[in-house]
C-alpha cells in the first residue's frame, strides 16, 4: 500500500514569510537590547552629576587625607555605604551664630557655596545630595563583606582622592563583577590599607602574590553563583 505525502495547504507559505521577518527582527531586537545593556551610557561610567555643594574629594581625602569613614562612616559595618549627615560637614563647617562666633569648627563658614549645608542644618532637612554609584534594585552587593576581606573603595570606584568632582570610573556591569569574583588577587590588600587609595603592593607580579596569600589566609572564597546576588 503507498502512503501518500501529507502536503500543507497553499496558505501556510505565507506563515514561512511572516516567520522570517519574526526571526530576523528578534535578532534585531536581542542586538539592539545587547548593545544598549553593556553600553558605558547605560551603565553610566562617567556619569558626573552636578552636586548641590561642590564637594572636593581631591581636597578632603587627597590633601587633607580624610579617611573615607569619616563620612561614610557605616561602609565596613554594613550593607550601604551612607551619604554623610548633615551634621558630619558641619563638625568642620558651622555657620556663625547670631553672637558672631562659630557654633562649632568654621571652616568657610561664610562661603556661599555652603548654603545648602548651613539650611539642612537650621531645618533639619537632608541636602538633595544627587547619587552617583546605583546598582540595579534586583542586585545585592554588601560593602562591609568586601571592606573586611581587603577590597579596596579604589577597586569599585577609582582614584576619588583625586576627583575634584566625582564620577563613576567603572562600569560595575555584571560582567565585572563575575571577573572580580573569579579572580579576586589583582584587587585584594591589607584590610588596615583598605581606604588608603594610594597604597600599592608594588609591581603587578607582587600584587598577585599578595593577593593569592591573603586569599589562603583569609579564607576568601568568592561565589559566582547567581543567587548570591540576585536574591
């Protein structure tokens, strides 16, 4: 007995067009989204914000060697890294009292640049301070875990001890962050040098060698399973 052939009808030649066009503009489109997703504007390296007050890490943490948690004081004791409170700048900027003197330190009591601070602190209103750095809300990331093993703030965001206005030097993509994890070495530093962003171990040679010794020694085990951190 012949079997026949099945044969599709005339009207599905149609549905192979319209395949095709679905197939390529889906390729389009997964470029296009890969494209945009890892481009620096979307990850804002170099986003450069201008602040309500012009502070200068250059001046404060370069010049005048002001340890990073002097204002960012809970980085290595929790999650977030904090924005200074109002009361921070002022234990250095206060302004003049009715009676003539500073109610506490006067540094520049009278700028006009501190304006925005001297209000905050009159009606206890936080300044608008504009954010630099913002991973995506699905994403965990602890300050204080990568502080505690040696991961310097340089690592993350550059040389702020040199930025009279801050910007964003890495692009903190997803891709970076796995390659970190994978090989912690080049990035990794006596945790008492964490927020000295000039230290160096020296050549690159040394620094792996640091690193690979600190790893044992701290039993540092990075994960680069997903859900460490998208939970």
């Amino acid at each position: 007995m012949t079997m026949q052939r099945f044969l599709f009808p005339r009207w599905t030649n149609k549905l192979l067009a319209l395949l095709g066009v679905l197939i390529a503009g889906g390729g389009a489109y997964a470029s296009v989204l890969f494209l945009g997703a890892t481009s620096p504007v979307t990850l804002n390296t170099g986003y450069r914000p201008e602040q309500p007050v012009p502070f200068s890490h250059a001046l404060h943490a370069g010049e005048l060697k002001m340890d990073c948690r002097y204002c960012h004081n809970s980085v290595d004791k929790s999650a977030h890294s904090t924005i200074p409170a109002t009361q921070t700048c002022i234990n250095c900027h206060s302004p003049k009292t009715s009676g003539g003197g500073p109610a506490l330190s006067a540094v520049h009591s009278e700028s006009p640049k501190l304006k925005p601070v001297h209000e905050s602190w009159r009606t206890g209103e936080s300044v608008d301070w504009v954010r630099i750095h913002r991973l995506p809300d699905y994403v965990y990331f602890n300050h204080s875990v990568h502080i505690a093993r040696g991961v310097s703030c340089v690592t993350c965001h550059g040389r702020v001890d040199k930025m009279d206005v801050v910007y964003q030097a890495k692009d903190q993509s997803m891709t970076w962050c796995i390659d970190c994890h994978r090989n912690p070495a080049p990035h990794l530093r006596p945790v008492e040098e964490v927020t000295n962003l000039a230290w160096s171990a020296g050549s690159e040679e040394e620094q792996l060698a640091l690193g690979k010794k600190l790893i044992e020694e701290n039993n540092i085990k990075p994960q680069t399973n997903c859900a460490v951190c998208h939970r």
